[in-house]
C-alpha cells in the first residue's frame, strides 16, 4: 500500500495488464541506470496541500508526469494513450494503491519530450509526456 501520490500511481500502472504487456519497467522519480525502452517515469510536478480550519483531513492538487519511452517515437506515443485511456482514465476514482483518489484529469499531452545525453553521445531519449492534475486525500 502505497503512502505517497507517486507510488499510487506506479503502483496501479503496474497493476494494469494492457500495460504491464508492453513494459514492467515503471519507475518513480528517475529511470534506473541501464533502464532502455520501453519503459515508464512516474514523477510528482508539484503538491499542493489545501487545509480547513475545521478539519484534520488535508486535500492535495499534484502535478503529475508521467514520461512513456518506447523504442521510438509511435511506440511511445502509443503506450502514452495506454496510459491515458486504460489506465489513468478520467472515471478513476476512490482508493487507489492506498490513497484516496477524488479526481484524475489529463491537463495535457501526449507530446514530445526529450532528455540530453548522459554522455558525451548524440543519443537523446525520447518519450510521449503527459501531465495530469490528480486531487486526492490523505
């Protein structure tokens, strides 16, 4: 059971099998070094708590990114609509992975992204992004 927003989400695209049959290589925060495609990054943007003066319940907005990268550009924007319309739908609601999930929304994407070479190479990787705006309770 998860305790943060980042390990929900990883945990749950991992849970999904229409996913987990293209990659089982889904990662929070950063991709582990030797990590090749296809795999996924789950990484919390921002986090946003809102508080009640009358309550002890906290509600979040994050931010969240998650970055498909597939052995080329149509594989990545293909695992990105996976992600989009099976895994993370807009109907997502309720407990998911441990957190109390009230809305999952796409705030944009897929489109494309690139992270520079971690050597002196010209080979860049290159992913499908999508960033979605999750409100949830801890």
């Amino acid at each position: 059971m998860a305790t943060n927003i980042r390990d929900a989400l990883r945990d749950h695209l991992l849970a999904t099998p229409t996913l987990t049959a293209i990659t089982t290589v889904i990662r929070p925060g950063v991709l582990a070094q030797g990590d090749a495609p296809p795999a996924i990054l789950v990484k919390v943007v921002s986090n946003t708590p809102q508080e009640w003066l009358n309550s002890s319940q906290r509600m979040y907005r994050a931010r969240v990114a998650v970055n498909c990268y597939g052995a080329n550009v149509t594989a990545s924007d293909d695992m990105a609509k996976v992600v989009r319309d099976v895994a993370l739908p807009p109907l997502l609601k309720g407990m998911v992975q441990g957190i109390n999930v009230r809305e999952i929304s796409l705030e944009s994407g897929p489109f494309d992204a690139e992270d520079i070479p971690k050597d002196a190479s010209d080979e860049w990787m290159r992913h499908a992004r999508l960033d979605f705006l999750v409100i949830y309770y801890l």
